[in-house]
C-alpha cells in the first residue's frame, strides 16, 4: 500500500522545473529523498503539503486527493520542516493551545511526554530555543498530532551528531507501528544508510530512482583499481568514474558484471549512499557535457 | 539473544543477522519453540531499516531454520532437530577434511592423522 501516490506531477519556476514525476511512498516504511542542493526535495514537499500549487498533475495521500481533501489530509500528517513553522514568539504552551484544535487525535499525554523526554520546558518561549531544540519541538508537535505520515524536511540539517543519533532512535520507535510512514528528506545521507528502507534520489528535478536500499546495495559495487582496465567496454560499466593520479574509483552498475570484469584485479567493495549520490550526479553531469 | 553487527566489515547488514541467529540455533544456544523478536522491534533496536531484518528472516525461514506465524510472530522451527544435525555434522566434516588436508601436505598418511585424533581425544578426556 502507498501512503503517497504521485502522477505526472509539474512545478515550474523560471530557473527551475521539477517533473514530470511520478512517485509511490509505501506505507509503513521509512523512505529518505536525497538529491544534490536544488535537485527539488524542498519543492517535492512544498507541493506534497499544499504549500504551492502544481503546474499539472495528481497527487494523492492516503488514496485521497490533494489538494481538494488538503484538510482531512493534513489531519492524518505531521510536518516537521527545516525552516521554523512555528511561531517564535509565543511561548511553547501557548503554541500548543493555538495548534492542537486543529488535530481530532491530540494526545495531551503524547505532548507531555515528549517534552519530558526532550528536556523542553512548556514555559520556554520559542525564539530562546536553539535550532535542535526547535527541531525536537515540531517533532512534540508533529508525533502529538497523532500523526500517519511524518513528512521531514531536511529534519536534522545543521543539527550535531549527538542529536542526530537521538533523532533517528526517535525516528526508528515510531516504526515499531508498521501503519506509521516516514517521508525524510536530507543531504547527511548517513542518517539513512541504516533506517531508511527506500531511497527516492532526486537529481535536476527528477526521479532518478526509487528503490529499495537492500536492492541499491546489492545491486551497486564501488571499485578501486589501475586506470590501465579503464578501455571503452569496461567505461560502458560505470555509472561514474573518478580518475587520479593514483588510479580509479567508480561506481559500477551491476556487483556481479563488475566482478566478473576485475576478479582480484581490484578492490570490489560496498558503496554508500554518498557514494552512489555522488557518482550518479558526476555521471550524469559528464554525460551531459558529451552530447553538448 | 545478542546480536552485534559491524558496519565496517563489507558483510551486508542482513547475512550478518542471518548468520548470528543461525549459528544461535545450531549451537542450541535458541532452543526450538524460542520465539524471535518481531521484525520491527530488531530494526528498532539495532537501527536498521525494517526491509533488511524482514530479508534476515525471509532467508532463515528458507533455511528451515525458523517458521514466521502471521500475527504472533517468529519462532525457531522444532521440526528441524534432524536437520539440525546434519548442519552440525557436515560443520565437523568440513573441520575433520582440514585436518586430513593439513596432515597430508606434512606428509603424514590418514592412519597416522587418526591416530593423532586418537591422541587428543586421549588426552582431552585424562585432563577432562
């Protein structure tokens, strides 16, 4: 089951085009959208939230239409964004009594408890608090809400290590509920080498792909090796190549060709996200470079 | 049960868990009936997405080694004691062709390797 269906869906600025996409978040997963600055993540969420409006296209969230049942929809859905949705100069307590009307599945206990476990006062007022704590803040509101669907927008940017290991212990409790979905956005692709089940890789305002990481990592070899295996058939290998002074490193379509192909000949290992991020990214630049 | 994985050994996240557990069952350490913790609660607790340990599980249930009952979870399989013993069995045979292997190329013939096995097992049961 899809938590978030995309069809079709187009946004256009004047420098920028996101689409046309189509993409499927399925429900009880944690799936991480990653994508080099300005590949469209924070426009695939503004649309996703109705916070702009599509050039064309459907988008439909828990097999309903947005923006049409936005409401009903939003109810079921806690956003938790880089920039600060809340407002700064109210206090926390006074935040929680203008936002939690809006939610039919307020849990007041749920509140509380967050707040305990985040070390956050009820008095504090907003603007005091430092950027991990605001952060922590919209996740009390967004868990509180009762949220199906968390949508995160670049949750733990700018945030430190130490957080960012409490977030994604957070982040991986809420999973124990395999009716929850996680739509995550980040560059710090670490966070999801381990939690994340799907990977959505934006590049240019398109899907470059979404799958598995299982699949990704099965799939993908990173190899090290002398530039003197590099002819034109063993290129054709490579989704990107870097090339030193010292020799190559690239990133190989399929583990078992690339196998194949080098033997002991090279160091055959297991690639990160970045990894796979960074040499889609120059390969696709490269290729583009070619045909211009 | 303890489970530890590494994420710096190259090995996939999945056959680490796999091969934890399975070595867990065959050594007895999990006896047959233990029920396992459920898919989510193991990616929970060792932060891992819920598709690898659902996969962990998926290639142990081919194994035979354990059985998954929807809605109350995965237990280790109690039909497999015969099978069980023949993993066992064949982990001896592969150790015992080592040392036939390792004899041979000191020049020893398979006599006298039994008769080192004979020796050890001499000598393990005196201090024993």
């Amino acid at each position: 089951m899809n938590a978030i269906e995309v069809r079709g869906l187009v946004k256009k600025y004047s420098s920028f085009a996101l689409g046309s996409l189509d993409l499927n978040v399925r429900q009880g997963y944690v799936t991480g959208l990653v994508g080099p600055n300005g590949a469209g993540k924070s426009t695939l969420i503004k649309l996703l939230m109705g916070l702009s409006a599509a050039g064309a296209g459907e988008i439909r969230i828990f097999g309903e239409q947005m923006p049409e049942q936005e409401a009903g929809i939003k109810a079921r859905i806690g956003f938790v964004s880089e920039e600060n949705t809340l407002y700064e100069h109210l206090s926390i307590d006074a935040m929680r009594s203008i936002y939690a009307p809006f939610y039919k599945r307020w849990d007041a206990q749920t509140f509380r408890d967050c707040l305990n476990r985040f070390e956050l006062s009820p008095r504090s007022r907003i603007r005091s608090l430092s950027k991990g704590m605001k952060m922590k803040l919209s996740l009390a509101f967004a868990l509180s809400g009762g949220a199906e669907l968390l949508i995160m927008d670049e949750p733990t940017a700018g945030l430190d290590p130490v957080f960012r290991r409490e977030m994604l212990e957070i982040l991986s409790g809420l999973m124990l509920d395999e009716n929850r979905t996680i739509l995550f956005s980040t560059h710090i692709t670490t966070d999801l080498d381990r939690i994340a089940d799907y990977i959505v890789f934006l590049d240019r305002g398109t899907v470059v792909f979404n799958e598995s990481k299982e699949d990704l990592f099965d799939r993908y070899a990173l190899i090290k090796g002398d530039k003197k295996w590099l002819d034109r058939d063993v290129r054709q290998a490579f989704v990107g190549i870097r090339e030193t002074g010292t020799g190559f490193e690239g990133l190989a379509r399929d583990r078992g060709e690339a196998i194949r192909m080098f033997g002991d000949g090279a160091i055959i290992e297991t690639p990160t996200l970045e990894d796979i991020m960074y040499f889609t990214v120059r390969g696709e630049r490269h290729r583009a470079e070619s045909r211009a | 049960m303890n489970i530890q994985i590494s994420n710096a050994s190259g090995e996939p996240i999945y056959s680490q868990i796999v091969g934890r557990v399975r070595g867990a069952i065959l050594s007895g350490e999990l006896a047959p009936g233990t029920m396992l913790p459920s898919i989510r609660q193991l990616a929970k607790d060792l932060q891992i997405s819920v598709i690898t340990t659902k996969r962990a599980y998926e290639e142990l249930e081919k194994e035979g080694l354990i059985d998954s009952v929807v809605g109350k979870g995965s237990f280790v399989s109690g039909a497999n004691e015969a099978f069980i013993r023949e993993q066992r069995l064949r982990a001896m045979e592969t150790k015992l062709l080592e040392a036939i292997k390792e004899g041979k190329s000191l020049g020893l013939s398979l006599e006298e390797v039994i008769g080192h096995i004979r020796l050890l097992d001499q000598e393990g049961e005196s201090e024993g």
